[in-house]
C-alpha cells in the first residue's frame, strides 16, 4: 500500500471531525426568535417576543448586543446574558399592517470573539381583532374646593385618551366654564406613592388641558390636575387654571393644587372602545 492511500482514512476522518467541530461552533452562534400577536388588556394590539441564542454555555451563548425589529424598524436591543441568554419584550406593530417580519439579529461580538452578524426572522400574522381601550377616566361633582373663601364647585367626565367626547364645569361666585367635548392634551399616570383603591383603576392622577366658554364667551382655556388618593376623598387633590386663550395673562380662576374642601374625585378603568 502506498504512502497515499494510507493517509487517504486518515485525511478523511480529520475532515470530518472538523466539520463537526465547525458545526457545533457555527451553532453556537445562531439565534432563535418566537413572536406572537396577543390583544393586551391597555395596550391594544401588539406583538410579543423572544429571541434566544442557541448556546446556553457561557461565553458561547452572550452577546452584548441583540436588535428585535419589526419590518426592518429597530424596536428594542439588549444582550444575550447568562444564564438564559434571551430578549424578550413587547411591541406594538405598525399601523394598518396585516402582517409583521419580527427579526433578531445578532449584532455585537460573542462572549468567545466571534463575530456577529448572525439573525433569525419570522413572520406575525394581525389577524386578531383588538380593540384599544382608554387607560381609564375621572369622575367626580357635586362639591367644592375652597379658595380665598370662595366655594369652587365642578363636575366632571374626563377620560385618558382623546377619543371620547368629555364633561368638565366649573362654577364660582356667579361664574361659570364649560369646557368643550374634546380635550386638547391629556397625560394619565399611576404613582406608586399613591393608593388610589377602592375600587381598583390604572391610574392615579390626570393631567390635561381643553378649550371651552367662560359665562357663555368662545376663547378661554382650562389647565387642570385631578388626583384620587382614595376613600372617602379627603386625601384627593385638584388643580384649575382658566385664562384667555389669545392673552394667558387674563386669568379668571386659579386654583393651585390642594386638598378638597368636600367630595370625591374618583379613577376608573375605562370601557373598551375605538
């Protein structure tokens, strides 16, 4: 037998160890990415996801940079970190889309110095029907604050999108505002500082600004802060300011945020609706 064919087996067999020692650092390197479309209960439709690295060995399996994007839009990044080596999170889709390429890429340098590059991609079909709902809205009436000795009373309707059409009146000393169905900015929030239950709602304070008619005149806006510290409303607070709109300057009622003198504000959570 010759000096060939006897290295022929043997060249043969490092060969393919070395395309199995190949593979399995090419695997390592890989990502996976899951997405799912779901109607969430405040946010309306969006689409969740979960990319992952197909090593769980450490420094294999880390990257320090991981881009999700949808339809080639980056959406969030991250890393790949011990010991689950994923990203997940939650996005909405774009508007009026049928369906949505969800891609994780791979971007930074692995754990072990190779580089990256590498991405995973599938396709989210927006079949489900999702209504978005309001984060909630504010009620209250009937009672009063008092300011400089004068009974401010005011009723309202007031929800934390600026879809549905809205209730805000003010009465004082002869005096009156109503505010115009649609409100011009609206911000709701839930601080951890402050127990708004019972009953339970997303949102604690609402901040928002319309336009409306001071004593049956066009032309006047309304800034105001509504806060349900809970029951029975001793702890609510509220804040109203009314000017001209063409001349801040001329302010006919300012009343900055304090306790109420009687009453309740109250925070709801809202009924779905488009």
């Amino acid at each position: 037998m010759s000096k060939r064919t006897r290295l022929l087996p043997l060249i043969g067999a490092l060969t393919i160890a070395f395309q199995i020692t190949m593979a399995g650092v090419a695997s390592a390197h890989h990502v996976n990415v899951f997405a799912e479309a779901v109607c969430d209960a405040f946010a309306g439709l969006q689409i969740d996801y979960v990319a992952s690295s197909w090593s769980t060995t450490p420094p294999e399996g880390e990257n320090p940079q991981v881009e999700i994007r949808f339809d080639g839009i980056l959406v969030d990044s991250g890393a790949f970190l011990d010991p689950n080596y994923e990203l997940g999170g939650s996005s909405v889709p774009p508007v009026d889309a049928s369906q949505v390429v969800v891609t994780a890429v791979a971007v930074g340098t692995w754990g072990n110095g190779t580089g990256g590059g590498q991405s995973a991609s599938t396709t989210v079909l927006l079949t489900e029907e999702c209504e978005q709902p309001g984060l909630g809205r504010f009620t209250g009436g009937g009672h009063q604050l008092r300011v400089d000795g004068v009974r401010v009373t005011r009723g309202l309707t007031i929800h934390c999108d600026l879809l549905l059409s809205n209730n805000l009146e003010v009465n004082w000393q002869g005096n009156s505002f109503h505010m115009t169905e649609h409100l011009a900015t609206v911000k709701c929030s839930d601080s951890p500082d402050i127990i708004q239950a019972p009953p339970d709602a997303p949102l604690d304070t609402l901040v928002g600004v319309g336009t409306g008619r001071y004593n049956n005149v066009d032309g006047f806006t309304i800034e105001f802060t509504l806060v349900d510290a809970g029951e029975p409303g001793t702890s609510d607070m509220a804040a109203l300011l009314i000017y001209e709109t063409a001349n801040p300057g001329n302010v006919v009622l300012d009343v900055p945020l304090q306790f109420l003198g009687g009453g309740n504000l109250q925070a709801h959570f809202d009924q779905p609706h488009k």
